[in-house]
C-alpha cells in the first residue's frame, strides 16, 4: 500500500517552501520542469518522494488550471508518496508554519 499525502500553503512561495522542508527533513530538492506541471521541487530520500509545486499548473487553452481545484486558496501544493504510513514525516511537516494538510489517499 502506497499512502499520498496532500499539504497546502497560501503563505509561501515554493521557494521559501523548498527550504523550510528543507531544514526540518534534512533532504535536497532538486528543480524540475514538466510540460503539464510547469516548475516544482523534486526531494526522494529517507522519507519515500517528497514533491513542491505551485497549484496554478499551465492549461492548455494558456490559462493556468489548479492542480487541486478542491483548494483553490492553496498557491503551493506539498505532495508526499510514502510506501507505508509515515507518522514522523507527517509530525515533521506539521510544525511548519502555513503549512496545511490537505488530504490523503492509500492505495
């Protein structure tokens, strides 16, 4: 079972984001770029992969779409994929400010 773990941050810019997760997991982000995601932060280690996206993706009619409409309020979206349930990851994540925890799905 794969658990995927959803946060949101209406206060930070991915930027700031990269390197608050940064100093309370001790991972390195390295920056990506995709067609349909546009730029986002890209951390595998320790705590299975560990993704840092604005939520405004580029659309194909040249207007941005919401990666996750549910939380329009949420500019930068933390994406977690963990192979088994990481409560210390989660408790880690939870002590930073504006950081929200959005959802989470196991499959």
């Amino acid at each position: 079972m794969t658990d995927y773990d959803t946060y949101g941050s209406s206060t930070h810019t991915a930027s700031e984001l990269v390197h608050l997760v940064t100093g309370h997991l001790d991972v390195v982000f390295t920056e990506r770029e995709s067609y349909y995601r546009g730029v986002y932060h890209l951390a595998q280690g320790t705590y299975g992969r560990i993704e840092i996206q604005p939520n405004a993706i580029p659309g194909d009619d040249d207007q941005d779409d919401l990666y996750t409409p549910e939380h329009p309020s949420a500019r930068v979206l933390l994406l977690t994929n963990t192979p088994t349930p990481e409560p210390t990851l989660h408790a880690r994540l939870g002590t930073i400010s504006g950081l929200v925890h959005l959802g989470r799905e196991s499959w």
